[in-house]
C-alpha cells in the first residue's frame, strides 16, 4: 500500500507504464482556438470538416486551426 496525505491508494490500481497505450493519444485531432476568448479544444479529423466552427464557450465564429 501507499499512503498520500491520509488516502489509501492500493498499488494494483496504479498503472504501470507496460498498460499505458498510444492508442489512448487522439493523434487523429485537429485543435482550434477561439480568437475572442483564447479557449482551445479539438474536434476529431473526421468530424472536422462536417461541423460549423463556432466556439463552445463564447459562441463566437472568429476560430484558428492550430
């Protein structure tokens, strides 16, 4: 067992770095920013061109792709 500030973490809920998988990266993702209100955040390739750009937190249409 660990102990961090009081909390019991069980070392077989740890992942060791042999479980990490590459697959879990969305290597396939395109980033955009939001010019008015500087939030970033990524649409899968595929979905990229099909979707209107307009941000999901300020509503606006001034969007980069990064």
């Amino acid at each position: 067992m660990i102990y961090l500030e009081s909390m019991k973490i069980d070392e077989d809920d740890l992942l060791d770095d042999d479980d990490f998988e590459l697959d879990s990266l969305n290597e396939d993702a395109v980033s955009f920013a939001c010019e008015d209100c500087d939030h970033r955040w990524e649409i899968e390739d595929e979905f990229a061109d099909t979707q209107e750009l307009i941000c999901p937190m300020c509503g606006s249409s001034n969007i980069t792709e990064l």
